[in-house]
C-alpha cells in the first residue's frame, strides 16, 4: 500500500485547522445542562400546578355564581312579593312591580321599578310624578 505522504499531510493539517475553528469544549457544558434540565422540570412542575389551580378556582367562581342567582331569585321572589302588598296598601289599591332589566345575566341585571297608582296607567318608576315616587320608593 502506498502513502501520499504530502496528501496525508495536507489532510491532517486540514483536519487541525477545522478543530481549531470549532474553539474550545466547554466541559462545564454537562453540568450547565444538568441545571438548566432541573430549571426546566421544575418550571413545569410549577406552571401544571397553576393550570390545575386555575381550573379549580374556575370551578369555585361557577358554583359561587350558581349559588348568588339561586339566592337572588329567592329572595327578589319575596322582596317582589312584600313591595307589590306595601304598594297597594299605601296608594290604597294601584299595582306595582319589580322587573329584572336582563333576565339572561340576573347577577348583572338592572331592577326598574313600574308602578299604576289607582286611576293612573302603568309606569316606570321615573314618569311619575315627585309625591308619587317619594311614596313608591
């Protein structure tokens, strides 16, 4: 077998300049890794317990919300109720209601008053006259 001195030579200069070129090997570099793996993994960890805590606070806000409509409904049912009785006994008969302004977002919802003091038509609470709403309210 024959050996190109020169070419062998020429190669392994070749060879030397591109390792050269690459600089030097961090050997830290497995450690760093090691740490920045940890980070990471912890990290994770970290933001899967804020997601489970978020759906659970999630969860919290739904049944709160169930709770105050069941308990607004309640008790607008008997606040409607004792108003329409006040009402008739303090204008001595007329009629008058409480109504939900959005009944699809009760919690959010406006209330309007509608009153019919006797031998009057019925009306919101801001057509009528000062005496009639001073005794309304």
């Amino acid at each position: 077998i024959e050996i190109d001195v020169e070419a062998s030579e020429a190669e392994v200069k070749s060879l030397r300049n591109k390792i050269r070129r690459l600089g030097e090997v961090n050997i830290s570099s497995i450690e760093e890794y090691k740490e920045v793996k940890e980070r990471f993994e912890f990290l994770t960890s970290e933001r899967d317990d804020l997601i489970k805590s978020q759906k659970a606070l999630e969860k919290v806000i739904k049944d709160l919300e169930k709770k105050m409509i069941e308990q607004f409904t309640d008790n607008f049912k008997i606040v409607r109720e004792h108003f329409t009785g006040i009402f008739s006994k303090l204008f001595e008969g007329g009629q008058a209601d409480l109504v939900l302004l959005d009944k699809e977002d009760i919690l959010n919802s406006g209330i309007e008053i509608v009153a019919q003091p006797p031998g009057k038509k019925l009306q919101s609470l801001s057509l009528l006259s000062g005496g009639e709403r001073a005794m309304t309210a």
